[in-house]
C-alpha cells in the first residue's frame, strides 16, 4: 500500500527520487526567495513554506511495482496524489538511459513502455538506482 492506494499483492518500492532532482527546481527557488525576502517578510515566510512544499512533493515519487503491473505514486496534498502506471498484460519494457554523470552519481531517467505504442508510457527523471529497477522489472514481466 502506497499511501492510500492498493492495487494487488507483493507491493515492492523499486526506486524513487535521487537527489540530482532536487537541484534545478531548489535553484529556481533560492533566488525568487532571496528575491521574496528582499521585498517582504511575509513573501519570504510564503516562499518559505512554497519551498518546503517542493521538497516534500519531489520527495513524494516512488516507482513500485505489485502484482497488477508497475506504477508512480506522487503527490503530498490529498487533492493532488495520486498513482499512474502500466498493467502486465500491457507491459511493453522498461528501459534506461544514462550518461556520465548520470552514471557517476546513479540517477537515471527511465522509461516505462506499452506494448501497444510506439512512445513510451511514463518517463521518469532523476530516479535513484533506476538500472536496478529497471532490471527488476523486466524480471517480473517475464
């Protein structure tokens, strides 16, 4: 059960966000803050919590897989979260593409594909130990 959410049995968190993820949309963030808190001390205090908000909702992705097929739970606020995926029987292959820095520090962006199209299901950026997962769940759908 991943929040709220079940779907069958033998639910395994495969992967979930690496730190790389963090970086580009905390850098945006920094500067409208310093920005913010130039202008005002309630921007600040609200670009404060926007922040945090950030933090907590690209912590929140978790690639899982069970045994209905694979999905992505994300989402921080009850309105918001929410699971997307790709059943077994439509299950085409997960693959992995990496360059040296994604290598050197383990974060890759990985594709989940439908057997029935041509592009695929979901993308995933920045996933921690994404070969791995990706391994395991070429595994499972055999």
């Amino acid at each position: 059960m991943i929040g709220q959410y079940s779907f069958g049995n033998n639910t395994t968190v495969l992967s979930k966000k690496s730190f790389i993820a963090y970086i580009k949309p905390m850098s945006i963030w920094f500067v409208i803050w310093i920005v913010a808190s130039a202008i005002s001390v309630i921007l600040s205090i609200i670009g404060l919590i926007i922040g945090i908000g950030i933090v907590f909702y690209i912590r929140s992705y978790a690639l899982f897989v069970d045994d209905v097929g694979v999905w992505v739970f994300r989402g921080i606020f009850p309105w918001d979260s929410g699971i997307y995926g790709v059943r077994w029987r439509d299950f085409g292959e997960a693959e992995f593409y990496l360059n040296p820095v994604s290598w050197s520090l383990k974060s890759y962006r990985i594709h989940i594909k439908n057997r029935y199209k041509n592009e695929p299901e979901f993308i995933l950026k920045d996933m921690h130990n994404g070969d791995v997962a990706v391994s395991q769940i070429n595994a499972m759908s055999m």
